[in-house]
C-alpha cells in the first residue's frame, strides 16, 4: 500500500493479560508544618499479561508517594498460590516459600518522589488458579495508595490536602512527567523530529480529529478459512478494547477532546463471499478486488487514498468510508502498522480474541499514532516497553507518555 508510515515488525506471539490487581488508585498529598517531617507512601499496579497453563507473565508498577527519593527501592509481597518467579527483568527477585523481593537494580534502583518504576517477571504456577496478589510493601511500608507521616519521624501539624500529584494523569494539563522519563522522553521526541515529516497530515491523530472521535475500519481478510458472524462481532468489540487501552490514558488530559475514540468496523473484503459466514447487511463487503495479492476494500471509500475526506466515489458516500484497514494475513508472523492501519497474522489475531490485549496489534498501532520502532537504540534508563518490539507485552507507563508527547506537539494544529 505503500504507507507513509512504514514500520515492520518482528514480534513473538504473547497470549495477553487474563487479570489484573490494582492496589491503591488514589493518592493524597500532605502539607507538613515541621521542617524534619517526611512523608511516605506508594502504590502498585500488578498485571497478569500472560497466561497460558502452569504458566504467566507479569508487569508492576511502582509509585513512590512520598516526598523523598527511595535508593535504592525493594518490593515484598505473598503469593496467594503456588506461584513461582523464573525470570524476571528490571529487577533482581528473589522468593522463599510465598514471600517475593523485587529490588532496583543499577538503571532503576532509585525511585525519587512522584516517580514509578516498573519491572516485569515470567513464573509458574499449579492447578487452575492463578491469583494475584492484594498486598505490597516498599521499602517495609504498606502500598495503600496514600501519603503520610514517616512512622520514624511523624511531624506535629500535618494537613491533609487533595492536591494531586504530579503524575500527569486526567484533568491534568501541565508536562509534568515522572522526573526519571523526562530525559528518555526528550530523547525520544528529538529521534521524531529527526525521523518524520512533521508536516503529514494523515497520522492516526489527524484522522480522529477529522471524524470528531471514531475510527471506521475495513478488514481485509487474507486468509482462505471461513469467518462466523460471531467472529465478525468479536473482532469489532476487541478493537474497541485495544484502541481503549492505550487512550483511557488520554481521557481529560491537556485539552484531549474525547472520553472515548469510538472504533467500527464497516465493511470486510475478502477472496471469496462464501468465505464471509453472515447474511445480514451490517457491514459493506468488497469481493475480488485483489491489490498485493490480498482482498482489498474499495479504495474509492479509503481514507489512505483520499485524504483530503473527498468520498463522492464511494457507494453510499463518507458514511460509508474507513479511516483504517485491519489487514489479517494467514501464515504470517510479526506484524506492520502505519497511517493505512495494522496487518498481522490472521490466526494469531483470532486466537487472541479472548485475550485482554493483542500484543502486535497494539504495537502497530503504536505506529499508526506516530510511535516509533526502537531496533537500534534505547532512550536513556528504559528497557522493556511495547514500542520496543519484543520486550514487553504491555503498553508500559513509558509507552503513554510518548502517546501523550504526541498530542503535546501536535495538538496546535487542532486549534488547542
């Protein structure tokens, strides 16, 4: 198709998150009216990413609450189960019976206040159950998800206050990332300008500000296997999960106009209509145009193909058009995204269905919003980020501050 935005991937199928446990979402600054008072406190975010039978992947998240830096920062908590650290990355862990350690190693091991590290961890477990944990202790202090008084020097006069922390999350319009991603992220954004032509007018953004908040697919279906109505269902409900995880983070944040991209799926192309399982006309369905050996959806209703929104060739006019095509190839492995949307492997899509998060695809879709591949370098003090292929199966912390520097540079041109 020749997009603007080529990226090619190589990635190993993950099978994605079947739970999650958020300990603490709320923090609460304090005041403090002596001068040697301290103020302590964190929160964990801990995420399943992976699970397949007797085994897992996790993430974890670690917020420092307090107003000092923690160096270096150790995490401890008790397995409900049976569960067993293998392997883990950006941490030293270690276990006895229950009882896990996760300690900062040389990049990560201080922790300043208002900042999260996060680290990530394969393990075992037996039986059907693999239950998360529901409590965590940094540096010996309870992760409540709330601030206050050192117990080893508590101060005379604290005031509570709901002043929110410097996090950069909702309702928040100031650039006020974590102190540790400040540097990676100007790195980061240096590579952009470096890389892109800044100019382009047909980025994931420009296409959601141009539809005021939705996202019209078209799925071209490479693959000769036979696709059910519930299937086509699925794949919809699914891509408004994914498109959901990575912008939720968006939601409030420095004058992003929208709670929600609301994402549909309106047509299908495909080989063969009797690959096509239904009879209802829910969507349009394009039959034997074959472009680069794959079905291709009417180009006359593509806005790859007509970017400037003029859609007087497409049957039934610009309510008919996509903004995307979901390209699912059978055989294929790894993955390519850009401005025309996201291809990957037919099966390895489908069979990721039931799963909290399709890795590729939200790493592709990454490249439709304008993130970039990390094959060569890595910004200062990051290692494991769905960005850069093959590390992480999750969108990290670092993955939706690039996605927030994004608007931060381009929300101009919106009138914000």
């Amino acid at each position: 198709m020749g997009p603007a935005l080529p990226r090619r991937t190589r990635l190993r199928a993950a099978i994605a998150a079947t739970a999650v446990a958020v300990v603490a979402a709320g923090a609460t600054a304090f005041t403090v009216m002596t001068a040697e008072a301290a103020t302590t406190g964190c929160a964990v975010d801990y995420q399943v990413t992976a699970e397949w039978p007797g085994g897992f992947n996790a993430n974890v998240d670690i917020t420092n609450l307090g107003d000092t830096a923690l160096d270096p920062w150790k995490l401890e908590w008790d397995f409900p189960g049976t569960q067993k650290v293998s392997n883990a990355w950006n941490t030293t862990a270690t276990q006895s019976g229950a009882h896990v350690t996760a300690a900062g190693v040389d990049y990560n091991k201080r922790l300043a206040a208002a900042s999260t590290a996060s680290f990530g961890f394969s393990g075992t477990f037996t039986g059907s159950t693999n239950a998360v944990p529901t409590s965590f202790k940094l540096n010996g202090i309870a992760c409540t998800g709330d601030a206050g008084p050192s117990p080893t020097n508590p101060p005379t006069n604290v005031t509570a206050s709901p002043t929110e922390l410097p996090t950069g999350g909702p309702e928040q319009d100031e650039w006020n990332p974590p102190s540790n991603l400040v540097q990676p992220l100007n790195e980061v954004w240096a590579h952009v300008e470096d890389t892109y032509n800044l100019n382009f007018r047909n980025f994931g953004w420009d296409q959601v500000m141009a539809t005021g908040g939705t996202i019209d697919y078209c799925v071209r279906w490479d693959s000769r296997n036979s696709v059910t109505l519930q299937t086509r269902d699925a794949i919809e409900a699914k891509l408004q999960q994914q498109y959901n995880l990575w912008f939720d983070q968006m939601k409030g944040w420095s004058e992003w106009p929208f709670d929600q991209i609301d994402v549909n799926v309106v047509g299908w192309a495909a080989y063969d209509r009797n690959l096509l399982q239904w009879s209802d006309n829910a969507v349009d369905v394009y039959i034997g145009d074959i472009r680069e050996d794959a079905p291709q959806c009417s180009e006359a209703c593509g806005r790859f193909f007509h970017q400037d929104g003029n859609y007087s060739q497409c049957p039934g006019g610009a309510a008919h058009h996509y903004d995307q095509s979901l390209w699912l190839t059978q055989g294929m492995g790894g993955g390519a995204g850009g401005d025309w949307g996201q291809r990957m492997g037919q099966e390895y899509f489908v069979n990721s269905l039931g799963s909290t998060q399709i890795t590729i695809y939200l790493h592709e879709l990454g490249h439709t919003f304008g993130l970039d591949d990390f094959y060569d370098w890595t910004p200062t003090g990051q290692c494991c980020f769905i960005m850069n292929a093959g590390s992480s199966a999750t969108i990290t912390t670092f993955d939706q501050w690039m996605l927030r520097d994004w608007w931060r540079h381009l929300k101009s041109r919106y009138g914000y």
